[in-house]
C-alpha cells in the first residue's frame, strides 16, 4: 500500500520538535529586525545631522556650498574648498589604487607560487588593519620628506610644464594626502577583487586555456568580464574609505583652504576639518556649519554607493556566461560588448 504525498507530510510534522516549528518564525524575526536596525541607524543618523545643521542651513542656505570662506572671528563659512579638496584627494588616490589593487589581486590568484599566497594575503589584509593615525604619522615622518626632496622635485623637472606640477615643493600637501589616502585604499580594493576571482568557476578559465587563449587572454576575456559588477563595488566601497578619512589626512594635507591646480599646494577635507575642529568650535554657528559639512559628507557617501549599483545593475542582468561568450565573439571581429 503506497503512501500518500499527504500522509507523509503528515508525518514528517509529527517528527518535528517544537524548536524546529518555530525556526522559520524566528529567522524571519531575526532577519527582519536586523534589516530594519541597520535602515534605523541610517535614518537616526541622518536626522541627526540635519537637526545639528539647521542653524548654518538657514543662516548661509545653499550658499555654504559654493562659498570658499571659513572665518571663525566672522563667523563666515563655506564648504566649496573643503569639498575640493575631498574630491581631488579621494578621486585620484581611487584612480591609483585601483589598478594597483587588481594587479596584486591577480598576482596572489592566479601567478604567485601556492605557498606564497596565503602569506601575501595576510600581509595585504594587515595593511588594511593598520591604524590611520600610524600612517598619517608615517607620512609625516617617512613619505612627507621623500615627497619633498625626490618625488616633487623629479615632477617638477619632468612635467613642470604642466599647471599640475608647479611651486614651492612641501613634505605636506595634496600629493603627499593621496598618496597616503591610496596607501590605505589598495588593501581594501585589493582583498575584495582577490575574492572575487577566486569565485570564478574554474571551468570557465580551464576552457578558455584549454581553447588555446593565453593567461593574458583568459585573464582579459573571462576573470575580469566575470568580476566586474564586484570589482565595481569594491571600488566604490575604498572611495568611501578615502572620502571619510579625516586622521591621516588631516596631518599629512597642510590644513589650509584653496582651490589650486596644483598637486604640490596644500588642501584640507571635510572629514579632516570636523576632527580638527569640532571639540575646539568657539561658537554654535561653527558648531553648525561643522555638523553642515558631515551633511556633505554623508550625501557623497550616498551618491558614490547608488552611482555604483546604478552601474552594476546593467551588467548583472546578462548571465555571466553569456556575457563572456558575447565578448569573445565581438573580440574577434574588432568590437566590444561595452
């Protein structure tokens, strides 16, 4: 006598504990509530920052943005030469970093000796564990000096002809902010991407080797093809790292406002002006225009993150294979799926 599809539902419920019947419950609780928590948090602390903000809202509006002035005698204040100076130091320590940090990725995945691995990736996750207050002191000690006497001096020689290169030299200032904001990107960028080619299937590299592409050709045609919606993420997730750092920053950049072509000048960001100056503010509009900026901030931090999952949305929506096997196809006759 065959047993019925209910019969062993049936019984397969009797079977069942009374922990085991309210798991689904309670996963859905569970997971429910830590999704609102994190959605709370956001919300809190954007509430935060706009109730603190109101005062220098309503006494400067949206003229705080393009105003270059920061009077604390005055009480004159202005975020446009701040939010340069973030832009410039966190925009091109990206532009450095992340072709440094897929190099070193591919080099721990897919070419250095297996033993050397495992040591390589911990040394580079530890980069990224390194207090920033260690590194805006050795940036101040070590690389501020180098970017004085040999770095900036050999710029300027080279490429003096070029408004980007020009005056007086200083261990402090706009280069010596990315190169530490770029010191503490790559790790970041670099463990994600390694991870990321480390979940490409392997019969997608082992076919197109075994097709007779070469490792740079595989590498070109499948890995980054098939890692690149994360790769986009994790971009976007070390501009967010440089845009809100303010301790390194703020000791290695000069502190001095300006909008200047040049990387030798000296900047400040918006993170690094709110730690420099918060605990010391003499008045509550000061106090406000700080709280102002990490308003700023926040917003930039919210439009980097969406900007990049606007961009990952389109190349998640073709299956991977598919999208390399449309590469491969338009590879041949000159063009390109992008």
């Amino acid at each position: 006598m065959e047993i019925s599809h209910a019969d062993k539902k049936a019984a397969f419920r009797r079977t069942r504990g009374r922990l085991d019947r309210i798991g689904d419950p309670a996963l859905k609780a569970v997971t429910f509530a830590a999704a609102a928590l994190a959605v709370t948090v956001l919300g809190l602390i954007s509430y935060e920052l706009i109730r603190g903000s109101r005062l220098a809202f309503h006494h400067f509006g949206l003229g705080f943005l393009t105003s270059q002035a920061w009077d604390t005698i005055h009480n004159q204040f202005g975020a446009l030469s701040l939010i340069f100076g973030t832009a410039v130091t966190a925009g091109l320590a990206i532009v450095i970093a992340t072709p440094l940090a897929i190099a070193i990725a591919l080099f721990l995945t897919e070419l250095a000796p297996k033993p050397v691995r495992a040591l390589l990736g911990a040394l580079v996750e530890m980069l990224a564990a390194i207090p920033s207050v260690i590194l805006g002191l050795w940036g101040i000690l070590v690389l501020g000096p180098f970017v004085q006497n040999q770095l900036e001096p050999f710029l300027g020689s080279t490429l003096g002809f070029l408004p980007f290169f020009q005056g007086p030299h200083s261990p402090t200032g706009i280069l010596t902010a990315i190169l530490v904001l770029t010191i503490m990107v790559v790790p970041i960028v670099a463990s994600v991407t390694r991870e990321l080619f480390t979940t490409v299937p392997p019969e997608l590299r082992e076919g197109a080797l075994a097709l007779g592409a070469t490792r740079w050709e595989m590498v070109r045609g499948v890995l980054l093809p098939a890692a690149r919606p994360g790769i986009l993420a994790a971009v976007a997730l070390g501009f967010g790292r440089a845009v809100g750092e303010a301790m390194a920053v703020l000791m290695v950049s000069g502190s001095q406002l300006g909008i200047h072509l040049s990387l030798f000048g000296h900047t400040d960001t918006l993170a690094a002006r709110i730690a420099g100056q918060y605990n010391g503010a003499s008045t509550n509009l000061q106090t406000s225009s700080l709280v102002y900026l990490a308003t700023i901030l926040l917003v930039i931090s919210l439009v980097v993150n969406i900007g990049a999952q606007l961009l990952i949305r389109p190349i998640d929506r073709r299956p991977r294979r598919q999208r390399i096997a449309l590469d491969r196809v338009l590879e041949t006759q000159g063009m390109s799926a992008d």
